[in-house]
C-alpha cells in the first residue's frame, strides 16, 4: 500500500513539474491581489497561469485562447478532418520542393 501512495504522489509531483514547464504558477491570495495585472498579461501573452489553492487548482487564460481550444476540440470531433489536413499539408510539402527544385535561383536565395 505504500508504495502505490507514493507512486501515486509521485505521478502527481511530476504532473505538476511538468505544468510548470508550460505554465506560469501563482498562489490564489497573490493572484487575487494581481487580478488586474494578471489578466493584461495574459491576454498580451497568450500565456495562462496555473493558480494553486488549498482546494485545488485552476487555469487563467485569455477568452480568445479558450475560444482557439473549443475551436481546436470541436473540430477534432469532425471525422476525417485531421487525415485531410495531414495529407494536404503533405501534398503542399511535396509542391514546395518541387517548385524549388525547378527554380533554383529561388531556392539558392533561401526564399
């Protein structure tokens, strides 16, 4: 039993190592006395913030980041859609070279 509660807290220390690699954190009672700091920032940044409390955990993000992530969700809802993105943006690739293997004045420029 031992074991599997520290593996268990282990997994969970290393959830949360891994969030703060990806997200800035901050204490509720210095996210409250920042609010209005917190929020400019984040809407300029487009980076969220991971508050922690003694209750648990919550993100702050901008409305246009949460509106991009239902966006991102529903769309990966649709069947078939992220295969055909994956294969036009495969056919764009193999386009890309061709044309710069025909042109190579162009692609001796680097542009």
């Amino acid at each position: 039993m031992y074991e599997k509660e520290s593996l268990t807290y282990g997994n969970t220390y290393a959830a949360l190592k891994m969030e703060e690699l990806f997200m800035k954190m901050i204490p509720v009672t210095t996210a409250r006395a920042n609010i209005y700091r917190l929020l400019e920032e984040v809407c300029e940044s487009h980076e969220p913030y991971l508050i922690s409390g003694k209750n648990g955990n919550a993100v702050l993000l901008s409305e246009e980041d949460w509106h991009s992530i239902e966006e991102t969700l529903y769309l990966s809802t649709v069947p078939g859609l992220s295969e055909s993105v994956l294969q036009a943006a495969g056919e764009k690739k193999e386009e890309t070279a061709v044309c710069e293997r025909s042109h190579p004045l162009k692609s001796s420029r680097g542009s």
